[in-house]
C-alpha cells in the first residue's frame, strides 16, 4: 500500500447501480466459504480488507465504505485512516460490532507508538479490538547507517505492546528487498527484530520485486501473523489481471505456508491496482470472491 490518506467525511457518490453491483456480489459471497457471520469457522484464518482499496470511498463517507465491506462478506477490515472517528474509539467499535466486522489490523506510523504517544495508542487500539499495529513503510528501513536502529526500536516496542497482548509490525513495498552486506534489508531486518514482530508480507509487492512469497513466509516460522493478499501481474505475462485467481501470485503456495508455519491470523486483501472500467469496490470484491474460491478448492 502506499502512504495512507486522511480525509473528512463528504456526501455519498454512489450511484444506485453501484449498490445492485455490490448487492449482486454479496449474494455470491454467500455461496462460499468464510462468510463473516459471527466467530470464523473453527481452524479457518478470516478475511479483511485493507480499507486503502477503497480508500476514495472511504473520503467520501466512512460509514457507508464500512457498510460495503461488511457486504463483500469479509470477517474484518485493516485500517489506513480512521477519518471522523480518529478521536472516538468507542463509535468505532460500536460501528465495527453493529457491521459484524473485527478490526484485522491498521497501518499507522511508527511515531505513534513511542514516546507520550504509546499510551493513547494502546488504549484506542484495545478499545476498538486492534491487535497488531503495523508501520507501512519507513525510509530508515532500506538506509545503510539507520536501519539497524530502526531495528532496535521495532524491538522495544514490540517489548512494551507484548503485556498488552497488542503486536507491532512492518509491511513492505519493494525497496525492502534492495542488498545490503549480501543480504536483502527484509532479511536484516528479521534477524535483527525480536519474533513478536510481525512481518507483515505483502505478496503482491514482494512477487513485483521478483521475491517468492512462500520461501519468505517459511523462512520466519510464525512471524507472517499478518499478511497482504494483493494481487500482481509480472511484466510480460499476457490475459492477466489484478484480480485474486486471475493474476501471477502462487496463492495456494502462500495459503499453505501461512497455514502450516506462518502463524497467520489474518488474510487481508488488498487491491491496489483496478481493472480497466472496474470501480474499487466492485474490484475488490472480485479479490475477495477469487481468494474464496480459492480456499474453497483447496478444502480451507
């Protein structure tokens, strides 16, 4: 994902038509497995959506963009943004129970977890059931002199959040994966964080960068508790599209890592590139609806 956007409550643009699609769709969603109706299924990792795929709706009305999340199905939601309820934790867990939605994650800065900071951040995070805060990017992270520090920091926090039964994490791009002393700065990284950091692996952005996802998430046994479902299409590859099941990711070698040794307790799609004509929100149902079919296939 890239850095995310804060934006105030606006009017709805939704159109009627937009409504019938998601309609349409959420009645598919029924058919398959993973339908967030209570508790997930005994032994099944739940599916949310990293609210960034929708973020344009999100600033238009927050509310009505968490109403169609909860219509795709999903089990939860990871936030980019809080946008009006940034000071009201209690609404937003109101919100999320009346929706039948768990709060999966958020990416929030690093800032926000340190100093005066932590206390406000542990306690509206707890209030809304957030359990794993993930920092999206840092430019210390890929930087020869800095990285190690951050590495260090990532270590005491993760120490303060740990009585609180909250976990922090790093998610990337691709410049995690430049090389640095022969090694990649994802993998410096890992080495040098405790295991109650979480590595947030976005697949979409980690297949881009020519990395294989499954050899990642089996390399760090039960530090992928976390992960993105992005969808990716390599250069070159013709009649692909960034639609879960359509494009070049190995998802059913990625399910079966996080299954077997990943730790994972949540898949979150995240759709950050459309279709030709396909609105985010019908675009990442279509995400939402191939990774079912998917598990479906593979008995998950």
């Amino acid at each position: 994902m890239n850095k995310p956007e804060i934006a105030t409550q606006h009017g709805t643009t939704w159109s009627r038509r937009d409504w019938l699609k998601m309609a349409a769709l959420g009645a598919a969603a029924l058919a398959l497995p993973g339908r967030s109706s209570g508790a997930p299924a005994a032994g099944r990792i739940p599916i949310a959506l990293q609210l960034y795929s929708i973020r344009k709706e999100c600033g238009q009305n927050f509310d009505q963009a968490l109403e169609a999340a909860a219509k795709m199905g999903l089990d939860g939601v990871e936030f980019a943004g809080y946008y009006k309820y940034g000071q009201d934790a209690a609404g937003l867990r109101k919100r999320l129970d009346d929706l039948g939605l768990k709060a999966a994650a958020t990416h929030i800065g690093l800032g926000t977890m340190t100093g005066d900071n932590l206390k406000r951040t542990i306690d509206f995070h707890k209030t809304i059931g957030c359990k794993f805060l993930i920092v999206p990017g840092d430019g210390a992270f890929a930087n020869p002199e800095r990285s190690k520090g951050l590495a260090e920091t990532f270590n005491q926090v993760a120490a303060a959040l740990k009585p609180e039964g909250l976990y922090c994490g790093y998610h990337n791009h691709t410049d995690e994966f430049a090389q640095h002393e022969g090694k990649t700065y994802w993998d410096l990284f890992a080495e040098r964080t405790s295991p109650e950091v979480v590595l947030q692996q976005d697949v979409g952005w980690s297949t881009n960068a020519g990395q294989d996802p499954v050899a990642l998430i089996r390399r760090y046994p039960g530090r992928t508790k976390s992960t993105h479902f992005k969808p990716e299409v390599k250069k070159g590859e013709a009649g692909k599209e960034p639609i879960i099941g359509k494009d070049s990711v190995n998802w059913q070698g990625i399910i079966t890592a996080c299954y077997e040794v990943g730790g994972t307790e949540w898949f979150t799609v995240e759709q950050e590139w459309y279709p030709q004509g396909v609105a985010p929100i019908e675009a990442s149902q279509r995400s939402v609806l191939g990774l079912k079919a998917i598990l479906k296939d593979m008995g998950k």
